[in-house]
C-alpha cells in the first residue's frame, strides 16, 4: 500500500516529466473538449489522435484538451500549435481526419487546408 508520501512523490515526477515534454515537443494538438465537442465527438477524435501518435512512434508531439472555443458549428477541433507557435484550427473531425492529420501534418509538416477552420 502506498504512502501518502510514496503518493506526492509519483505526482511530483508525473509533473516533472510533463514540463520535460512539453518544452521539448515539437508540435502540441489541442482537442476542443467542451459539451459541444463532445457531444460532436472529440473523444473518439482524441482516442484516435492517441492512437496514431502511439501507433507511428512520434515522441515530439503532445496531446492536450481544452474547453469550448465557441465554434459549436465547426465541432470536434483540433487545434495543432506548430513549432514557430503558429496555430492552425481544424474543423468538423472524425477519426479518420484525425489520423490523417497526424499523418500529414504532424508526420510530414503538411498542412491540411481543406480542413483547416481557422489560423493564426
């Protein structure tokens, strides 16, 4: 049984190896996970984001959530902060986009345009 102790320190490494990644990574996927996105389907989005990412061995990439970006219309998205911080929203996400874009845009730096809602 663990302590209380045992306990804060597996949360204090977690922690520690989060920063590690995430000053690391190359690309950070944001999936918007907000009622609408849900209910939309942003959660088998972001299972299939995790799933290509595990499947395709890419280790500079992050996945995260976040909540509504207030374009309920345009549901699920997926936002991908690329390297120069740049941000590219895409729209409307089944599964299979999902895959496709860490196919193409995290795998090859190619951006989707077809899909692409917004960008900054």
């Amino acid at each position: 049984m663990k302590t209380l102790a045992d306990l804060r320190a597996i949360k204090e490494k977690a922690k520690q190896e989060l920063a590690s990644r995430e000053q690391t990574a190359k690309y950070r996927l944001v999936v918007a996970m907000g009622t609408c996105g849900i209910a939309a389907g942003a959660r088998t989005v972001m299972t299939a984001i995790i799933d290509e990412i595990s499947k395709r061995g890419i280790t500079d990439t992050i996945v995260t959530q976040t909540g509504c970006l207030g374009y309920c219309d345009q549901e699920p998205l997926v936002q991908v902060i690329q390297p120069d911080k740049s941000v590219i929203t895409y729209g409307k996400i089944t599964p299979e986009l999902a895959r496709r874009i860490v196919a193409e845009h995290i795998g090859k730096g190619n951006v989707i345009s077809e899909q692409v809602f917004m960008q900054s």
